[in-house]
C-alpha cells in the first residue's frame, strides 16, 4: 500500500533527514516508526502527504507514485492525526469532524451522518458531544475527535504523528487500547510516528527502528525485542526489553498444563494426590479451585465439591499477553492462572510462572530460528499438580 524506493531528504544545509530508505507498508498493516528525536521519522511520515518533498527517490501509495498527483488532492485521500489535534475552535466537535467530508463536496447531511457515525466508533455520543466546541472537552477527548476526522472520509492511509503523547499516562493507555480496538474494525494502512518503544511495540504489526536517517531494523515487536539487529537496536529498546516482550507474546495452549480436574457436584475425593485441583461444571466451564485440604474434608463428613469449592478469578482467555498473565498472577498473589477459551470461556488449562517463563524462552527461540513456537524444544519449567496451597 505504501512503497519507498531509495528516498532520500536533504536540506539546503546539508543535513540529510532520510538516507535511502526503501521499506514497504502492506495494505491493513500498522507500522510504527520509532526513534529519537531528530531521527527522521516523522519527516519520512510527512513525506507521505507531501507535506514535506523528497530530494530524490520514489513514494507510492496503491501504487500510484505520489509526485504525480497534486498535494491538495493527495492530502484529502489521506487521514492525519497530529499531537496537538489541531481541531478548529470555532466549529463543533460534528463540524470538526465532518471537515474534509465537506471539502470533498459531500452533501452536508451525508458529511453530518457520517461524522456521528465516526464519533460514536471512538466513544463520544453524538448527541451528547456532537454540538460541543474543543475547549469543552478533554484532551482525551479531543484525540478521539482528531481520530474521527482523520477516518471521516474512510481513507485507505491513516498518518498519525504522537498523537497520545500529550496525555496523561492512564488516559494513554485508554486511547491506545481503543485505538487497537478501532483499528481491529477498520483495517487501515497506518504509519504511527512515538518515540515511545512500549507504545511502538503495544500497537505495531512491525516497528521501524530508526538510527539517524535510516531504518536499523524493520520486524515484528517480538523479533525486535528478542533478536535485535543491531547493538544499537538492542540499546534503544532496553536491557529490560525481555520485560517488554512479555506484552507482544500470547498465551498458547502448548504452554498450558493439565491439573487434576474435579467436577462441582462431584463427592469431595478425599484425596487429590496433589495440592490443588481445578473445579469445572458440567459444561466444562471453569468455577474455581479446591485444595487437598478442603477434599479431604470428605472424612469429617459427606459433601460435595461444590461446598467447598473456592472462586478462581486468575483467569485469562487464550492469545492474552505473557505481561497479562505476569499482571494477573501479581494481581492476585496467585501462583497460577487458569486460562480458558475466549469465545465459550471452556476450561483450556493451567498457566504457572514457569511455564510462562518457558514460553517466553521459547518465544525468543522461535524468532531466533525462523520457527514457529510450538517446534521449539525446550527442558521443561515447573510442573502441575505440585503447585503452591493457594492459587
């Protein structure tokens, strides 16, 4: 969808900006750019709208070469998100929103629906904010307006340069996990400029880790935290970026282990032959966790499984993040989670901190080797039943 062939940005004061760069952007892909300050990102960004021209070399977009067409007409076709919003004062968050609808001669009801139908996709009722003018609003707020404008006219290419770097920590988290939920839906080809690696890694299908000028390393999140390419791919992203990993690697069922299963209306066993068993109804769905002590219960008196039976809130659905599953078990001072399927929530197994560790090692392997995780061997870390008291 985007292409670059040997492009190059020199100013008449002989600063090169961008050095030959040729990279690809797949139709539907999210790439983020990811670099210091001045390394040339956001203007390889720019040169995509034309806001800045090449000194040399070719961009295309769907194939079209973008120098051929005219810059105003370019721009149009194509969705900016800045920092700063840049949202018109004067004009409500509808009119704000309905902007480029309206400059490509959109009848002004066709621009006014669709522009509510855009606010309502980013989480802001057009009857509640529609008629509101920016100052009213927050500036999470005015993000997501900024978001709604720049998809308006349903633009094959979306550029968004920092847009959540100038909130809160909290409110940015928010905003990138709608924005992934939001992308999820509308499949734009998008480049997203942060000089934020956690960010790059959070929303990237692939990152472009920038040097000065030049791309050190184009690859998915986990191979560019796994494998750097370069020493100085491995200093930008951290010495922690093991850590970081955990939040691009999902959870998979050969990672999981199979504990002793009992059933909720079961007699309790008397005896587990482990410390802990998982509780599961009679549809196979998960209920909570019974310890050995609890089962042996069955010699004071008879009862059932479900009497005894505590709830097991650890849980997570198949394809969470290892950094999900980290949270989760710190969360609850847990020594296990139970992870089940997303769609029907059935009991798919056990993930313990090391088996988690494992997968990650695994992850790291896979990449390394050009394998996928599952033909990865690795000795084996931590076993079940033989787990703490409590989950």
């Amino acid at each position: 969808m985007i292409l670059f062939e040997n492009v190059t940005k020199r100013y008449p004061d002989g600063t090169t900006a961008v050095d030959n760069l040729s990279f690809e952007v797949a139709q539907g892909e999210l790439v983020t750019l990811v670099g210091p300050s001045g390394c040339g990102k956001t203007t390889t960004m720019k040169m995509v709208n034309r806001l800045i021209e090449p000194t040399s070399g070719r961009i295309s977009v769907d194939g079209e070469d973008i120098s051929t067409v005219d810059p105003v007409t370019l721009r149009r076709r194509i969705g900016y998100v800045i920092q700063q919003v840049g949202l018109f004062p004067h004009k409500t968050v509808l009119e704000n929103t309905a902007t480029v609808p309206h400059l490509l001669g959109w009848q002004r009801s066709k621009a006014r629906a669709r522009a509510a139908e855009l606010l309502d996709l980013v989480g802001l009722d057009p009857s509640v904010y529609g008629d509101r003018y920016p100052e009213q609003l927050s500036g999470g707020q005015r993000q997501r307006v900024g978001v709604a404008r720049a998809l308006a006219a349903d633009p094959p290419v979306l550029l968004m340069d920092e847009p959540f770097g100038a909130v809160d920590p909290v409110v940015r988290e928010h905003l990138q996990n709608e924005f992934l939920k939001l992308q999820s839906q509308v499949r734009k080809t998008v480049l997203f400029v942060t000089h934020d690696i956690e960010e790059a890694v959070r929303l990237g299908d692939r990152i472009a880790v920038y040097g000065q000028g030049r791309i050190e390393q184009f690859d998915a999140p986990a191979a560019v935290l796994g494998t750097p390419a370069t020493s100085y791919v491995a200093d930008f992203v951290g010495a922690d970026r093991g850590l970081k990993r955990l939040s691009v690697t999902p959870i998979e069922e050969g990672d999981l282990e199979q504990p002793p299963i009992v059933r909720l209306d079961d007699p309790l066993p008397g005896e587990l032959g482990a410390r802990w068993a998982v509780v599961l109804d009679g549809s196979g769905h998960l209920h909570g966790w019974l310890s050995a002590e609890h089962a042996r219960d069955a010699a004071v008196g008879s009862t059932t499984v479900r009497e005894r039976a505590r709830r097991m809130d650890a849980r997570l659905p198949l394809g969470a993040s290892l950094k999900q599953a980290f949270a989760t078990m710190l969360q609850h001072d847990a020594g296990w989670i139970a992870v089940v399927d997303g769609e029907s929530e059935r009991f798919l197994g056990v993930l313990t901190p090391g088996k988690l560790h494992e997968a990650l090692r695994r992850s790291i392997d896979a990449d390394a080797q050009d394998l996928p995780r599952t033909a990865v061997a690795l000795d084996s870390i931590g076993t079940v039943p033989t787990g703490p008291e409590r989950p």
